[in-house]
C-alpha cells in the first residue's frame, strides 16, 4: 500500500493557499491583502476546517490510563477524525477534480485505519457509511447523501469496556 502522506500534504498545501495563523487556516481579516489573501467565499470552508482543527486537537488531549495501547487508540482515533473532518469540508468546497479524488480517498483511509486500531484492541469497529462527495448546495437536494462527517462517531479519549 502507497503511503497517503504526501496526497495529505497536497491537500493541506492546497487547502492553506490563503496562509496559516496560529496552527489555523487563516480567516479572511488574518491574512494582508493580496493574491494569497483568503475570499469571502472561501470563509465558510475555513471556519468548518478550523473547527475540524479545534475538536481534533481538543480530542487529543487524552488523560493517560496506563495501557500505551488504549492511549495510543485514544490519541491517533481524533488524529484520523481530524483528517476526514478536513477532506470532507474540502469536498464540499474545494473544486479541484485532482483534490477531490484525494480527498475521497483519505477519507476511506482513515476509516479504515481507526476501524483496524479499534479492531486491534478488540473493540468493535465503527459503523460504515458513504462518504460525502458533494459540496453542502448540492447534497441539501439531495437526501440520500449524508452532509455530515460520513457516519462516523467522534471518538472518546476515554477506554472503551
């Protein structure tokens, strides 16, 4: 399997033309004006992908429960989340065909993978769902696409029994 590390970088690359401001993208009033300044129409992208950030980051801060397993779990679950969080705003948004495609695909990636660490301390796995492929305009018309972040739960930092 091909490592996603790289497509993440171009998605992210992508995503942050408008520049970083405190580990955030930047809003329209953070970045000078220019060409790589951030559009009103961009804004609603960046406020749901700052919220991906916020929630992720918040997620990860884990109370330590002396298994390194559960606290590993606890820790990358959010991590994972947080990407598929960023993809599925990006789809909703974001044009590229290329990126779209990327973004289709990291979703599916993270899924898996936090279904196969549940898996792997014998959890089970959370449930399947289609990911979103449309931005919100189109999916409001449609009501078999599901506009939210593909089904999944957010994971709790605490062990599951």
């Amino acid at each position: 399997m091909r490592s996603r590390k790289p497509l993440l970088a171009a998605l992210i690359a992508a995503a942050m033309a408008g520049g970083v401001v405190g580990g955030h993208l930047a809003k329209a009033d953070d970045v000078a004006a220019g060409p790589a300044a951030a559009s009103a129409a961009e804004a609603p992208f960046l406020a749901e992908n700052n919220a991906a950030m916020d929630k992720m980051m918040a997620a990860m801060g884990v109370n330590p429960t002396g298994d390194t397993d559960v606290d590993f779990v606890a820790m990358m679950s959010p991590h994972h989340q947080g990407a598929i969080d960023m993809a599925i705003a990006y789809l909703r948004y974001g044009e590229n065909e290329q990126l779209r495609r990327l973004a289709q695909e990291i979703i599916v990636e993270q899924q898996q993978e936090i279904a196969a660490m549940e898996l792997a301390l014998g959890r089970p796995a959370p449930p399947s769902a289609p990911a979103p492929t449309q931005p919100l305009d189109r999916v409001s018309t449609q009501s078999s696409v599901p506009a939210s972040s593909g089904g999944h739960h957010s994971h709790s930092a605490e062990p599951h029994n």
